[in-house]
C-alpha cells in the first residue's frame, strides 16, 4: 500500500512541499512546482497507510483522531492546507477519492432525509454537548454561525454583534412590536437581541434541549421572558403568521429533499407584508456532498446547498427575493477566531471530555476553515417577501439602518 500512495501523492503534490515520515521511520519528500506551504505528515502506523490509500477523505480525520497520523514539524493547520490545496486541484491524482466524491454525490439525498425524528437525532449529536464547550470559544453571545467582518480586523465579540445588526437591517425591523420568528434559534442571542434592541416579539425555536434550556435561563434573566420564548419544535409544525421570519445557521440541517417543506413553511408563516431572511452556508461551484468525516463525527445529515439548489424552491413557494448577499472570507474569519480560542482553552475542553474529543474537534474547525479559504465554500443571506411591495425599491434603507443603529450605540457608550 506504501507504494501506491507514493504513487497517489507524486501526481497530487503539484503546490507547496510535503514531507511524508512513514511507519518504519523513513521519508518522503513531494515537491510541487508552483509556490505554496511545506508541511509534514506523520504515518505512524502500517495500518493507517492503508486506510489513507483506500479512503482518504474519511481516514485522515480519523487517523488524526487516533494519533495513527500527526503533523509532522508543523501544525494541524498547516498540514491540512498542503493537503487541500492539492486535493481540490487534483482529485483525479487520487482515484480512490474521486469514487468516493462520486459516491458521496450519489447517495447524498439518503444521507440527508431528514425527517423530524431523524433531524432531532442530529441535532442532539452536535449541539446538545455540554453548554461549556461552546462558552470556552465562541464569543460571550454565543453566536455559532458566521460572523460580520465589513473591515477584516474587528474582534470576534465585535464582528458578532456587526452580524446581528446586519440581518436586523435587512428584516426592516421599523416599529415596535412585530412578530419575529427565529428558525433554529440557537442559544437565543439573535431573538434576544432583537427584542432588547429592536422592540420585536421573538419566538425562537429549536431541536436542541441544551439550546432550550439555556435560551429560557438567559431570557429569564434579562428581563425579556415577556418578549422572547423559545420553543423545542420542529419548523414543519408552524402555522401560526409572523411579520418577520429569520433562520441563521439552521438551513445547512434542512437537506436537499426537504428544501420545498422549508419553503412552504416561511411562505405559510410570513404575514402578506412580511420580511424573511434566509443565512446559510452555501457553495459557490455547484452542488456537491458533504464530506464524509464530518457527516459521521460533526454533522450527520448536513449539507451546505449551492444557490442554484435553494433558488428554485424560493420561486416555487411563491416567494420574491429581494435581495441576495454573498459573504465570501467572513466565516473563514469567524472559524480562525475559533480555533485559536479552541487551543487557549484546549486544556479545559478536555477536562470536558477527553484527548480524542480535543483532536476531533480541533480537525473540524481547521478543516472548516479551509474550506472557506481553499474551496468553494461560502454564506450566503437572501432576503424574501410575498409582495414586491413589501420594501423599499432601494436597498439604501439597510445601510441607512445600520449606520442609524451605530450612531446611537456611539453615543451611549
């Protein structure tokens, strides 16, 4: 097996270095011809060469969670960055990982039915952890979905809160007392800020009961339980109308077969002048599937859609869009504030849970990052209506907000 993924990694290398330290203790070296990174990668099991040679796309995340494969002379980060760069190049190079992507596009809609029970199941497996995992890297808010970087350099606290004025913008929260809907609401930071902020009457829902719990804690203790509730609910259930309906995060666990029940939902929900914005995380080359390792460890039956998928199903309920905005780096930003706060707080993490938990999750936010810088990933925001004249013919009224609302956080501070 040595010999074929020797083979495997001559063709693929063709940007940056790669050194390759084999079981026996012997090295490779695979020098590309264009410029980029060097990093070295640590086979320190016979095993994990063959596991690597037969499906790549699965065992490296698992043999770096088994230490069957390390960084060698380099970070995680780093070693990751040759490898993708590489990959998303020259797929063919390794044919064992082109049948597998062909695979994965084959049988991705079984992988994402997601009917009620089987979406609460998911749910579960990602965000009902232990609440102090989230608290020890994400901002104080606990926003878990990309954040807003207009300049590049704002911190993760500040970036966050740019988020929620963004998508408040949008919404045309402009007087007192609508009826907000929040599609997986998460740990309520986007229904509660809406409402202290924005005098809105949030209801937020989700699948989570770790997210449940602690929204009702928080609401409770900010004084706003007689503004926000939060329910356990599936966004099937709904019937009852909203003036605004928001969904920040939630629509990447919806799955492609899923996506005219979505739809269905908001056009049913949304008063006939109403506002909904849809945040997500897309594609920008076209369809595709979700990587194995993290549809296995991360998110099972997740997938992060291209426009061309969603689009249709907007058009089909009987919805306008009114506006689309493509955020391009701002979650590969987002993922770096997160995993460097990740490593702060790695010995705590791992009070939590244990070493393998650490290196599994410390994969997905490299991982996840580099898919936003080296591939084709992306977040998009799109805004809907059921009436063309439910908004302005301008989009001016979503700066002028923004600009409105940080002059007066200026002035109070």
């Amino acid at each position: 097996m040595r010999a074929v993924m020797d083979g495997f990694l001559r063709r693929m290398i063709t940007a940056g270095q790669l050194t390759v330290r084999w079981p026996d203790g012997s090295q490779s070296r695979y020098q590309g011809k264009h410029d980029g990174p060097a990093a070295g990668l640590a086979i320190n099991y016979p095993a994990a060469v063959r596991r690597l040679v037969l499906n790549p796309s699965l065992a490296l995340g698992e043999a770096y969670m088994e230490r069957q494969v390390e960084p060698l002379d380099c970070s995680l980060f780093t070693m990751l960055d040759v490898l993708v760069r590489n990959s998303e190049t020259n797929l063919s190079a390794h044919p064992m990982m082109h049948l597998h992507t062909v695979g994965g596009w084959l049988l991705r809609r079984w992988r994402q039915f997601n009917p009620a029970s089987r979406a609460r199941r998911n749910v579960a497996h990602h965000y009902d952890l232990n609440g102090r995992l989230y608290s020890l890297f994400l901002d104080r808010d606990r926003q878990y979905s990309c954040a807003y970087f207009p300049t590049g350099g704002e911190t993760l606290e500040e970036a966050q809160t740019l988020k929620k004025r963004h998508i408040a913008a949008k919404l045309k929260l402009d007087r007192e007392g609508l009826a907000v809907l929040d599609i997986g609401s998460g740990w309520g930071g986007l229904a509660l800020t809406l409402a202290r902020d924005y005098g809105a009457r949030v209801t937020g829902i989700t699948l989570s009961s770790e997210q449940l719990h602690e929204s009702r804690a928080r609401a409770e203790a900010e004084g706003l339980s007689d503004r926000v509730r939060f329910e356990l609910q599936d966004y099937r259930a709904l019937s009852e109308p909203f003036d605004r309906i928001v969904s920040v995060g939630m629509f990447e666990h919806v799955g492609v077969d899923h996506y005219r029940q979505f739809f269905a939902t908001v056009k049913r929900c949304l008063a006939p002048d109403g506002v909904a914005l849809l945040h997500a995380i897309g594609r920008a080359a076209g369809p595709g599937s979700t990587n194995p390792w993290l549809a296995k460890y991360i998110f099972p039956g997740g997938y992060s859609p291209a426009l061309s998928e969603v689009v249709p199903h907007i058009e089909r309920a009987g919805l306008w869009i009114t506006d689309i905005e493509i955020l391009r780096l701002h979650y590969a930003e987002t993922l770096r504030h997160w995993r460097r706060r990740f490593a702060a707080n790695r010995d705590a993490i791992a009070s939590l849970y244990d070493e393998r938990f650490c290196r599994m999750f410390e994969f997905y936010l490299a991982g996840s990052e580099l898919a936003f810088r080296r591939q084709d990933h992306m977040n998009f925001q799109i805004q809907m209506t059921r009436s063309p004249y439910a908004l302005p013919i301008a989009r001016d009224y979503m700066v002028d907000n923004e600009r409105r609302v940080a002059s007066e956080t200026k002035q109070q501070a």
